[in-house]
C-alpha cells in the first residue's frame, strides 16, 4: 500500500522578475517498507521534491497524498508541523545539530511540542545506545566527529518513531568509513520497517536502494 502518493505535482518560484519551475508534473508513489532512492545532479529537482515530501514546502499545484491524508494546500503551518512531527524523521548532509544543546537535547528536539518526560529521556538514551553513542549525552555536537554527529542525527529522527525518513546526502559530509556505518544503520531501519528515502547524486548510494528515481529538469526519467 503507498505510503506517499503524489500526482501531478508542481512547483514554482516567483522571483520577481521571472517564475522558475523547480518541479514539472511529478508523479510518484512509494509504498510503505520501500527503500527508494532519489537521484539527480544539481538543479534536477530532487531536494525540492523531498522538501514537498516532507512537509517543508507546499507545491504549487497536484495533490499529495501522505499515509491517506491528503495535504490540503490551505493546511496551517501549525498542521503541517504536526503532521510532520508525527511521520517524518529527517536527516541533512550538514546534520542541523544546534550547537548550544548537548546530544540528548538535540536527540529530543522533536519532542518540543509535548513536555520532555522521563519517557521521553528514556528513549532518547535507547536510541543514541543504538547508534553507539551511549557514553556521549552530554557532549556538545563540537566534541563530536562528522560521524558521530550524523548518528546523533539519525537518533533524532527516529525520536517520533516516524513512518518515513528523508536522508538528503546523508554521507555527503563524510568519511567513506563513517559513510559506510550511517549506510548500514539506515538499511537495518528499512529492514525493520521504516519507509526510507534517499536523495543523491552518488550512484554507489543509491545502488543500497531496493528502487531508484532519476531526476532531471524537475521531472522523473
């Protein structure tokens, strides 16, 4: 059963004197368990189109459907929060760590809507223990290396248990080592379940996937 389905999407930018088309009538769906990856080289769409996947950007036009909920295009922002918060789990190539919070706190941002309970704590710990960061809660992402950041980051997006998680160039900042182990993390969650998109211009990425989009000009080819 699809998990995500878009149809017909389209988005534009209005930059004053000129309209740029960042996507072209996209269609895609992505059913729920499915690794798939994303691929295009810069300016091809594809981090605008995981920008619209996850909740960050409205299109312009087409109807997206996100675990049958459609996204009506006068949702609030507050909604569209919410709704983020409770499917989606993001990780960025530059890890969007906030430097001034330790490990457990940017672990537990996500849950800045609600109270930050013992239970909360709790799984913030199990999660960062899963990725090997057990003995690190209370560094500042600056006492981290680029690996070790990236696991925090991975933590924080499973901390809503979302259905879905967006990995934009998760290893685009990283050693082939570190690139492999944050790789085979995001493989074992796949394995257990979670719906997993990878955007990338890397083929050897991309290759982990069970399905592969290529992107040009704002539309799929």
């Amino acid at each position: 059963m699809a998990i995500i389905n878009l149809e017909n999407i389209t988005k534009k930018f209005d930059l004053g004197d000129s309209v740029v088309s960042a996507l072209n009538g996209v269609s895609l769906s992505v059913n729920a368990g499915e690794f798939v990856a994303i691929m295009g080289q810069s300016g091809s769409g594809k981090s605008t189109l995981m920008n619209v996947i996850g909740l960050l950007d409205r299109p312009t036009d087409g109807t997206y459907v996100l675990d049958g909920v459609t996204m009506d295009k006068n949702m609030s922002d507050a909604k569209l929060a919410k709704l983020r918060s409770e499917f989606i789990g993001f990780i960025f190539q530059t890890f969007n760590l906030l430097p001034n919070l330790n490990v457990l706190d940017n672990v537990l941002l996500p849950t800045m809507y609600s109270s930050k309970t013992k239970a909360a704590k709790q799984r913030a710990t199990e999660l960062l223990k899963q990725v090997n960061l057990g003995h690190r809660l209370t560094h500042r992402p600056n006492q981290l290396s680029g690996g070790e950041r990236q696991r925090v980051a991975i933590a924080r997006a499973l901390m809503n248990n979302p259905k879905v998680i967006l990995a934009d160039e998760p290893t685009g900042n990283l050693d082939s080592k570190s690139g492999e182990e944050v790789m085979q993390i995001l493989q074992t969650l796949n394995k257990q379940g979670t719906t997993l998109l990878l955007v990338t211009h890397n083929e050897e990425l991309a290759s982990h996937a069970s399905r592969t989009i290529k992107m040009k000009d704002g539309k799929i080819v």
